[in-house]
C-alpha cells in the first residue's frame, strides 16, 4: 500500500477562519494533514516575511482533531517554519485557503494566501491558493471539493519549476457552477478613494477604499470567469522579468 | 520652456534613512521632487496594503528642504495616498529607493521597495526601484547617479503598459563600477534556518534566518551581474501568469 501523501494546509484569514476548517475537513480524504496559518487575521499582507520580530507557535487542533499551530506572522512565515522546523516530514502539497474574497487580476500580488502557496512553490513544494469569491455568506461546498480533486491531480501529475496554481471559486452551490476554466490574470486596475477624516484632536487620517474599473468579461481571465459562474485557475509564477522587453531595453543608452 | 516633471519619491526603509537623503538630493536636477515615505522602516513588508487601519500623513522637509509627507503605512500605501490623496498633479515618474541592501533574485517578491514601483506601474506612471548590494559602509553616488540618468531615459523613452524597472548596484565608487547589465531576475532560493529560543517564562520562539544558495553568477542573471560589478537593470511586470503551462493545464482533466 502507498504511503498516504503529506499535506500542508495554511491561510491568511487566520488558523481560526471558517474556509480553513471547511478545506481541513475535506482534504482528510487526501492525507496526512498538518495545518499551520497566522493565529490572527492577516488580509493584504501581501509577500511579507517576519524578520524584525520572532516568531511565536502554538499547537492548535483544527475542527478538534487535526493537528497544527498557530503562529504569530504570516502566511509565507508560516509555510517557512512549517518546512523547515515544525513538520517531520517535508510536505508533498500545500494549499492555502479557503481565503474569504476572491484573490483574483492584481489583487492577486497583495494577497496573502496566494503568497503561501508562491512560499510552497519556491521551496518547490506543489502548491495552491484557493478562494471564495464573496465576503458574506459563504458557501465553501464546491471550494472545498475542488480543492480536493485538484490536490489529487497534483500529487499525480508534475507541474513546471515555479509554477503553482491560484484558484478562485464562485460562491454558489456545487450544482450552479458551470465548470473549470483556465485563466490568465486579470490587469485590471482600482479606482481608489482616500477618505480624509479628523480624529477627535483634530488629526488628519485617510481611510482606503476603492473599487475595481474595467473589470474583464472575458471567461479566459481569472475575474472574468469568476463572474460567469466558473472555477478560474490560472498557472502563476514568481518571475517578475518582462522577457519581451529585455531586447529593447539593450537598445536604450543605458551606458550613456 | 518646457514645464519641468513632477517626481515622486518614496522608500521603505523610512523617510529618515540616508538612501532616500541621498537620492532627493541627486534628484533635485530632474523635476520637481515630493517624497512620500513610510514614517519608520517597513524593509519586507513585500507588497502589503493597509486596508484595517487608518494612514496618518505628517508634513516633512527632506534634507531640510523638498516637500514631502511621512505616512505610517507601506511603501504601496505611500505611492496610493500620494497620488489618489495627496499630490496635487500626478507624477511623470516614480522612483523607490534607494534601498538599503540589493532585491535582487527571489527577493524581489518580498520587496517593499520593489512593490512601490509596481504600484506606481499599476498606476500607469512610469517606475523604477533602485536598491545598493549592502547593508554597511553605504556609498550612494553611483546608485544616485544612474537614478539621474535613469529618470531622464524613462521621461522620454515609453515602456510597455505594466512594466517598470528593477534596478540593482553594486557598493563600489563610480569608477570602480564596471558598466550597465539588463537582467533577468535570479531564481535561486533560500537555505532557511529557524533558530529556536525560549523566553525568560519558558515559551518557546524562533528567529528566521537564510542564505541564498546557488546564486547565479551568470551576468545576464541580476545577481550575477550585481556580483562581478555592474549595474543590474531587471524590467519586471505585475502579470504572474505562467502563459507557456496554459495549454497543457487546459489537458488535464480539471473537469473530471
């Protein structure tokens, strides 16, 4: 019989986050589970790493049952110290999630559950981040078999060096998803406001808010198949060169 | 007479540090300047966001004398509140640096200083991070100087729509560097340590430190090129899709 298969599990909405507890009970039928995520919230942390500060754990039981920690840092924090000091064995996936919103076009470079699985990637860990495309009434059913199903195609089939997957999900039932799409990511940019307030000795503060313009239809592009009621995965990578323009900018006087 | 660019400047190892001094006063010649830099330091906070709490903004007077703002957020904030808030014209450039210490290779993900450019490029403006290979014994005149010539390239050449410019230099005086290499980013990883601590009450922490291992030597490679002396000039882009793995994800059988 094949050894059952080592799971990482992480997010960034917290090791007491609803989506996690929801991806922990489905992924039992997959492996051996050991989750480790942030002990608090930590939405838009984007890449971070903790250098200044040291990092906290705690041993956490997931659902009453399933073995992790909590750490006081981030979602990469977590997934570094799980490899390389608090699980035995090194893990054969990572998935992240299932984070609450959807991490879809340039939200996808502030996210923090993506960031975990860009954290398993580069320790060249097959890995995923999943989201629920809502905030409010999330019905985790059809993230959380997806995941499922994934994980087992990834522990069977190999993916590229650096490459790793960010998957967001409708937030409908199983029965009103149309199907699986894969995806580039959206380039779509936020309009955003400052909101300017005065505290009450008279200091000025500003208060973000901004919403998304131009916002792709196109089922090819991660936000547009969202929209149409499609799971959207798209291949991500963590190599930032804009290889197109290498040539051209050889070309600028550079040098004087 | 044409009108002289308006340029934003930002950092995030605080609008205090000596990199920042360095590069409004080198700067000074190009456009007219209004830094926009984190209050403290905020060196990895990678492309965070601060959605939870409120920004304050402070007036403050670089080298005494450029106008600028200290917020207590993130280099992605700064380069937001700055345009959607505070600048009164939008800038025709944006420059983050210079940084203590090179992002270069992997780190670039992590980078606060490289994210403030992605947000200026997300922003359509034309950015560039400038980031010197040490944390000792900083000499800023090269790294100043080519952000000069630098800025002046990029007010009258266009880039592609998304990217902007990761710049990287040696710590060496101007006739010790050995010229400008356009790069590729590095993609060698982290050998990480987690050293492990127990506080005065007997709980347990750990401190995270790492060495890259396999660093490139290759002078097309940032941080080869950093090595041997030159310049490093990476063009980089906030789309993470991996488009060659597209085809062969839509031929796995993610529908079931």
């Amino acid at each position: 019989m094949k050894k059952p298969p080592n799971i990482l599990l992480t997010n960034d909405d917290g090791i007491e986050a609803p989506g996690l507890k929801a991806l922990t009970k489905a992924m039992e039928s997959v492996g051996n589970l050991t989750v480790v995520a942030p002990a608090v919230e930590r939405s838009a942390v984007g890449h971070a790493i903790t250098l200044s500060d040291p990092l906290r754990v705690a041993e956490y039981r997931v659902n009453g049952r399933v073995p992790g920690f909590s750490v006081n840092g981030t979602p990469a924090d977590c997934v570094k110290i799980a490899v390389w000091a608090l699980l035995k064995n090194r893990p054969d996936l990572v998935v992240s999630g299932i984070n609450l919103g959807s991490n879809t076009g340039i939200n996808t470079i502030y996210s923090g559950t993506v960031s975990a699985a860009t954290e398993g990637a580069i320790l060249g860990i097959p890995s995923f981040a999943v989201s629920l495309a809502t905030y409010e009434n999330p019905d985790f059913e059809a993230a959380a078999d997806f995941s499922v199903h994934l994980s087992r195609l990834l522990l069977k089939n190999r993916m590229p060096e650096g490459v790793y997957l960010n998957v967001n999900v409708p937030n409908a039932p199983m029965d009103a998803i149309r199907g699986i799409a894969v995806t580039r990511q959206g380039l779509s940019v936020f309009k955003e406001r400052f909101h300017k307030r005065s505290d009450p000795r008279g200091r000025t503060y500003y208060w973000l808010s901004g919403q998304k313009v131009n916002v792709p239809t196109d089922p090819d592009v991660d936000e547009g198949a969202v929209n149409r009621g499609y799971i959207s995965v798209t291949p991500v990578h963590y190599d930032l060169t804009r290889y197109d323009f290498l040539d051209t900018l050889k070309n600028w006087s550079l040098d004087r």
